[in-house]
C-alpha cells in the first residue's frame, strides 16, 4: 500500500530532478509544522475562552467570587495572564503585556519558516524551469539539422513540472499561515478585551488613567 502512494511522487522526483526532490521534502516539512501547529492551538485552547469570558464579564460586574470560580474553570492559555490582572488590577500593564507576548510568540512560533515556504517555493519551481528550459534547449541544438520537435515538447514539459510543483506546495501553505495569523488576531482582539474590561472594571474602582492602556497589539 505504501509502495502505491510513493510510486507517483518517485516517478515525479525522477522526472524533475533535484528542484523537485527539494520540494517534496520542503512539502513535507511544512506539512509537519501545519500539523504541529494545529495540535499546539488545540492543547492551547486557542478560540476556547468560554470560561474566560465569563470569568472577565463577573469581575466587571463586580463578582470577585464568580469571576475566579470560571476563571478556574478555564483551559485557554491565557487564564494565567488573566489571573495576574485579577490579582493585580491596579495596573501592571506593562507586564501584562509583556506575559501575553509571551504566550503569543509561543503560539507563532513557525510563522516565519510558513511564509518563507510561501514566498520561496514557487520561485524555486521557477528556477527549476529555468534550468530544464536550459537542458531543453542544450538537447535541441545537439540535435543540429535532425530537429525533433518532440525533444523539445518534452524537455518544455518537464521543465514547467517544477513550476507547478512549486505552486502545489505554495498555495495550501500560504492558506494555512493566512488561517493561522488570522487566530492570532483574534487572540489579541479577546486578550485586549480582556486586559482592559480587568483594568476598568464597571463594578469596581476605576484605574488611574496613566495605568490604563494595555496596548497587547504588537
């Protein structure tokens, strides 16, 4: 069975050369950091801020009891941080925001190399091209006056295969950094939310202007 799913990628790499082997292998690479992201915002509890929720709209309405009763209740990552401005909400906002960073550059760690994949994989497609194009036409002026078509027509083909692969492995993996930063921001919109509804609490005494602002937008 195995032997069956990797016969078409070996047939693909034989017939692409080296370019195409290097993208296979960055193809695999990048799936290993999708899924591994995929699996850390789960066990984070990105998007899960239920109990979170709660835990902010009970201190803002002045339920201290209520607000730490959910708080406990709470699986997001960002609970400890929460917690923190409970205990201290007389405005540490600074460190508060220094904390969320932290989760948050945890959280985007892998970004980086996604969007490197993105951005490099089709011009690495494009270079194989080039160097097939160079062959192609190598082949054709050996060739002299026994012209054969076909030996460029095949050489084109071969060629453009890089290219395609290069977009194959670009496009899902630039729709996986897009979806994976657009939960980040999500994220810092609900922790901003948070931070502040915990430092201007509706239900409790106001926080001296100058402590107020926890900028968590980086």
């Amino acid at each position: 069975m195995m032997d069956e799913w990797l016969a078409p990628l070996r047939q693909i790499a034989d017939i692409g050369g080296p370019v195409v082997m290097i993208l296979l292998a960055v193809a695999v690479l990048t799936l290993g950091v999708a899924l591994y992201k995929t699996w850390q915002f789960w066990m984070a509890g990105v998007g899960r801020h239920h109990a979170l929720r709660d835990a902010v709209a009970a201190w803002d309405s002045g339920d201290r009891t209520a607000a730490r009763a959910a708080l406990g209740r709470s699986t997001s990552y960002l609970a400890p941080v929460v917690d923190m401005a409970f205990g201290s909400p007389d405005g540490q906002a600074d460190r508060l925001q220094a904390e969320a960073e932290t989760c948050f550059a945890r959280l985007e760690r892998g970004f980086r190399l996604l969007d490197s994949v993105a951005q490099l994989a089709p011009l690495l497609g494009l270079f194989g091209t080039v160097l097939g194009m160079i062959e192609a036409f190598q082949a054709l002026q050996a060739a002299g006056a026994q012209v054969d078509p076909s030996i460029l027509a095949g050489g084109i083909w071969v060629a453009l295969l890089t290219t395609a692969v290069g977009l194959v492995v670009a496009m899902p993996t630039a729709l996986v950094l897009s979806w994976l930063e657009g939960r980040m921001e999500a994220e810092r919109v609900i922790a901003d939310k948070a931070f502040l509804t915990v430092l201007h609490p509706l239900g409790g005494p106001p926080v001296p202007a100058h402590q107020a602002t926890v900028p968590v937008h980086g």
